[in-house]
C-alpha cells in the first residue's frame, strides 16, 4: 500500500512499525493519518480495518482520535496528513495515467 510507504517516509517509521499493534503515540499518530486518507477515499471501516489487521471499532476510535489531533491544532499531525493526501493524489494521477 502506497499510503503506509508514504507515512513511513514522512515519519521516519517503518511500515512494519506502522502495522505493528504497538500503541506508541507516533506509532498510532501514523495509522490514523493514514486511516482518516483511506476513509476520505471511500472505504469503509471493515475494509480500513482489515487493511491494518483491525476492528472496525479500533478504526472508529483513531478516527475520532484523529479528529482531535486535527481539532488542537496539532501542525505535525496536519502536516503528515497533507502528506499522504499529496502522495494518494500522486498514486491516483499515476494509476489514471497507466490505464
């Protein structure tokens, strides 16, 4: 997936670090920015979920977790979202333009 390649860059994480279950704060920081682009995107939450071995309720929670980065004006936070929205636009142009 490249949303999860484009976090690990952005944060200097791995992507098996971004998958793991591990709760550290950047750790999860990661997975919900990388969640809040794939609901933008239109998935669901099961399929969120399932991309990251989840529940749809571990979903709904880093949502709303999210939300709230977003709310106390977190810039960091802001900025990796940018980021991965930039990097989902890039894959989309570039998969528009091999079809």
């Amino acid at each position: 997936m490249c949303l999860i390649k484009a976090a690990s860059v952005h944060t200097g994480l791995s992507e098996r670090q971004i998958h793991s279950k591990r709760r550290h704060t950047e750790l999860c920081e990661a997975r919900w920015a990388c969640w809040v682009i794939m609901r933008k995107a239109g998935m669901t939450l099961i399929q969120i979920g399932e991309a990251f071995g989840r529940g749809h309720d571990t979903v709904i929670y880093g949502l709303k977790a999210a939300e709230e980065n977003l709310g106390a004006r977190d810039h960091a936070f802001r900025r990796l979202i940018t980021a991965l929205e930039s990097a989902r636009e890039c894959e989309e142009l570039l998969n528009t333009q091999h079809n």
